[in-house]
C-alpha cells in the first residue's frame, strides 16, 4: 500500500500479516543484550560452581540450579514471552505520521507519540521501533519504497531518535 507525505512530515500507512519469522527476527535483535547478559551470568554460576566442586569436593545445588536457570530458562521465557505479545499471524495496519507510530489489529489499537519512541533500527524486512519500557514494535516494510523507509528514519532522527541501519 503506497504511503503518503504530508506538510513537513511522514504519513505512512501500512497493512500486512504480522510475519512469525519477522517477529522472530525482531525479538531476538531486540533482546540479544538482556539476553546476553543472563547467559553470561548462567555461565558464571556454573563456573563457580565447577570451581567449588574442584576447590572442596562439595557440589553446589542452589549454584547448578541459578545457572541453569540463568543461561537456559530465563533466555528462552523472554524471548517466547515477548514474541507472543507481538501477535504473529494478525492482520495490522501500522501507522507513521508526524504524531508518531501506531498499531491497530481487529482487538486493539496502540498508539505511540514520537517522545514514547527511544529509537528506530532498520532490520531486513523491517523497521523495529524500540519503546520506553523495554518495549518493541517491529513494523513489516515489505509495502514500503527504500524513499520512504528513508524518510521515517530521517523524522525519526530529526525528533532526536538513535537511528541505526542493519540491513543491506
């Protein structure tokens, strides 16, 4: 669907079913550092728990079980958790103007200005807006001319956004 231009700035509308491997994408690229992170200290709790078996003959219980909840558990229900809230399979139309991003689908509207928004990235296939709140709203470009993913990314970085550039 071709998007619009108003005035001095964007209004873009897009209609598309959510993509499962698109969501997929965006959840792991927005997570990947609180991810990280509890794989990191997973792996530390299992170090030292190898480190106090060699040390004392003792095996820590409560060190294996942070461990593997860190590394393994925590990881895998983050990224499951928030993938489910982006409703893969749904029709939504997606919304950019001067006002900011929107989201509509047949159960819910969700509308976001401009000062919600901590900063866009273009990912293949996407545009993955990051939200106050450790929120994401990946929105689908597949209907969008490189023109006009330019010009979101261009208003989002003349309002102040971190605009990053992932794909190729």
């Amino acid at each position: 669907m071709p998007g619009k231009r108003y005035f001095s700035g964007v209004q873009i509308q897009i209609t598309a079913v959510s993509d499962p491997a698109l969501i997929a994408a965006a959840t792991r690229h927005g997570l990947r550092r609180p991810v990280l992170a509890a794989r990191l200290a997973g792996w530390a709790f299992l170090l030292v728990a190898v480190l106090l078996l060699g040390i004392t003959g003792d095996l820590s219980p409560g060190l294996l079980a942070g461990g593997a909840a860190l590394g393994v558990i925590v990881p895998v229900v983050l990224l499951n958790h928030t993938a489910r809230g982006l409703r893969a399979g749904r029709v939504t139309t997606y919304e950019i103007s001067e006002g900011g991003v929107a989201s509509s689908d047949a159960d819910a509207r969700h509308a976001y200005a401009w000062r919600a928004v901590r900063s866009v990235e273009h990912l293949s296939g996407q545009l993955l807006f990051r939200l106050r709140g450790a929120r994401l709203l990946p929105v689908p470009t597949a209907g969008l001319s490189p023109a006009q993913i330019e010009q979101v990314l261009g208003a989002a970085s003349a309002r102040g956004l971190h605009v990053r550039r992932f794909a190729s």
